[in-house]
C-alpha cells in the first residue's frame, strides 16, 4: 500500500526526525492482525518509532495530544469514516494524521487529506519502508503546516500592532506654530507586547499656544493598547471642540471609566498648554512623571502638584502649575512616559537602584547630549545603555522647543 497522495521533492529539505528524535506513533486499529502488520513494517524498516495501538476511538481519544503521528484506521466499531477523522483533528493538537484505507475505499482516502489529513495508505499496497517514508512526511507536513501557521499568526499581530501604534502616534497638528517638536515611541519589544503609551500635539489660536498630551496605561496588550488610542483621540476632539483646559482630564477620566474592561486599568497623563508668546506653559499631571524643562544648560523637573492618576478616584481635583519659559528662546520642554525612567540606573548603581527624574535629569546634562532634532532617541539609548539592555517598558518621549536647536552639540 503506497502513498498516492503527494509527491515531494527532498533534494533541498531535510525528512524525518531531528538527529536522536524518536517519533512516537499511534495506531488506532480493531483489527489485531492489521495491528501486527504495521509494527511488523515498521520494525522491519528499522525506524525511530514508539509505537503505541489504540483499539477503539474512545481509547485513543485521551492519547492524541502524547504522539507526534496517528495512523487511523477508518473503519473503527465507534467511529467510521470521515467522522472519526474529524474527531482526530479535532482532538489531536499539533500531530500528524495518516488514514489508513481499504483497496476498494481509496476515495475515502482522497477525501481525507482534503479533510486536513497529511496523507493516506492503502491497506496492503505498501512495504515497511513506503510505511516509514509516509509517516515521516506526514510529520514533517505538520510541522511546515505549523510553522505557517504560527508565521501567519505573528504577521497578523505585527499589522494589529501597527494599526495600534498608528493611532497611538499620531501626526500632530503642528501647522503655523512657531516651535519644533520631536518625538520616538519604542514599544517594549522584549517582550513583543504593544503597550499603552500615546502621545499629541495640536497648534491652536493662530499657532501662538500649542495643547500637548502624553499619557500611559498601565499594562501591555488587547485591551490597553486601544483604550490608549480612545484617551488620544478623545483628547484630540475636547481640544479642538474648545473644551476649556481645566475640565479635559475629568472628561478623559469619564472615557477612561467608560471604556476599561476592568476596573484595574488606569492610565498616567500629562498635559500641557504652552502659550508661546507670552512664554508661559500651564501643566497638568494624573499620576505622572513631571515634564523637565531645559534652559540655559540646566535640566529640571517642572514642580508642578501632582494629581491622581485617572480612574482610580473619578473626579479628583488636578490644577494646574504654571511654570515660566525663556521668552528670548533656548529653551525646551521634555515630556515623556516612564519607561524612560525606570530602567537600571548604571552599571555601579546599587542593586534595584532606577535611573528615575533626577537621572534623566543627569542624562540631559551632559555635554556630548545630541541636538534637539535626535535628543528624544539619544534618551531612549541613554537609558538602555544603563539598563545594561532593553527597559522593561515602553518609551515615548515628546521634545518641544522654540529654536531648531537647543544649543547642543
């Protein structure tokens, strides 16, 4: 009994099992006799198989997820045809499945791979080695099958996870406004989950006051990525409906409320409106880092009065803190997302030791710092440099200055 079903071409690939990989089989099989032949085959091609035998379906039912091949026999007491391969693929996980047929049922065996079997033999048309051959290439068809499977898995993910990011960052409205802004979102790759950091900009009034906005949901995965898109992109519209500023965070915390699937989700925001002019930016935080404002060669923490983050305590007071900017320029104003801060502090830091507000505010100092245009990807690698490798999370940095250049090198 050969295999009919498919031909191979093994000059560029690689059949059977890993190098000392033994195969185990299952053979599931009323008949003792048929049984026999096939381990008969089998120990006569001398292959790397454990074969164990299965009489019934429902004996072979708790078995199928311990073997790597099932070779099923169609005419089982208590399951006949297509409906016990059904039963098999449904239940067999990762294995391979090779029908075994009858000389006058090969057309059962056609519509088996056409089922989801790897292939089919026909009962006594095949030798110990054809046998052997088959149920090598049945598993080694798994595997492939497999493999593009979870390949498809993970390119479906990776385009989730760009429609995520899209509206996560978005394209700030920027037009008219005197100033530059920069930005880098770095996901938390290491461990191949899409956060919840998000960040915009938008010019208002002629584009001599600009609104900024950067926030984190706490968590990784499904359900924060896209409820940071919603916190975005409800921001955007409050701001652009004229929303006055000091109610946008009570009105982001009712959306927050509204859309979290569970009540542990909450989510750290700053904002800020920073009216160029008169030199004045106006700060609001929700359990978030405090933007570090540079000028002058020197980087500080803004002090502003922190606030709660959003959804822990619904309609929690967050006033603002103004805070002065240089009104001839040479300044800029840094906000960003804690993964920047919370990495290793250094190689000689004390175990346990983050690099935090006053590190990065370090980091800012130094003389060899970039300029402005590649500062906010200079910080990302700052902080894994001390980390010793990739931070734990997600870093979105938003970089705001009124010159090109903050006089960096």
């Amino acid at each position: 009994m050969a295999s009919v079903s498919t031909t191979v071409d093994l000059r560029n690939r690689r059949i059977g099992p890993f190098p000392g990989e033994r195969i185990r089989v299952l053979l599931v099989e009323d008949d003792p006799g048929d049984a026999f032949l096939v381990r008969e085959l089998l120990a006569e091609a001398d292959a790397p198989f454990d074969v164990e035998i299965a009489q019934t379906m429902r004996e072979a039912l708790p078995r199928f997820r311990e073997v790597q091949c099932v070779l099923l026999d169609l005419g089982l007491p208590d399951a006949s045809g297509l409906d016990g391969l059904r039963q098999v693929l449904q239940h067999a996980a990762g294995a391979a499945v090779c029908v075994l047929t009858g000389l006058e049922d090969e057309h059962l065996g056609i519509a088996a791979v056409a089922e989801g079997a790897q292939d089919y033999l026909v009962k006594g048309a095949v030798d110990g080695a054809g046998l052997s051959r088959a149920v090598r290439y049945a598993v080694e068809r798994r595997r492939a099958d497999e493999q593009a499977r979870l390949l498809r898995e993970s390119e479906l993910r990776q385009a989730e996870s760009a429609r995520l990011e899209r509206g996560l960052l978005p394209q700030p409205l920027m037009r008219n406004v005197a100033a530059e802004l920069y930005n880098i979102y770095r996901p938390g790759r290491d461990r191949a989950l899409l956060g919840g950091d998000f960040f915009d900009a938008i010019g208002v009034d002629g584009g001599t006051r600009l609104h900024l906005l950067i926030g984190d949901v706490c968590g990784h995965g499904v359900d924060e990525a896209p409820l940071g898109v919603a916190l975005r992109v409800a921001w955007r519209a409050l701001v652009l409906a004229g929303v006055p500023e000091e109610h946008i965070l009570d009105s982001l915390e009712q959306v927050l409320v509204a859309e979290r699937r569970t009540d542990e989700l909450f989510a750290t925001v700053a904002v800020a409106t920073v009216d160029l002019a008169a030199g004045i930016a106006r700060i609001r935080v929700a359990g978030h880092p405090p933007p570090i404002l540079l000028s002058g060669g020197r980087a500080a923490p803004c002090d502003v009065e922190p606030g709660l983050v959003l959804g822990v305590v619904p309609g929690m007071p967050r006033p603002a803190t103004e805070v002065a900017l240089e009104p001839a320029g040479g300044w800029a104003l840094l906000l960003y997302t804690d993964g920047l801060i919370e990495g290793a502090a250094g190689p000689d830091a004390a175990p346990g030791d983050r690099l935090g507000v006053e590190g990065l505010c370090r980091v800012l100092e130094d003389p060899d710092r970039v300029a402005a245009p590649n500062l906010p990807g200079w910080l990302a690698q700052q902080a894994e440099a001390h980390n010793g490798g990739p931070v734990p999370d997600d870093i979105a940095v938003l970089l705001l200055t009124p010159t090109p250049d903050l006089g960096a090198k």
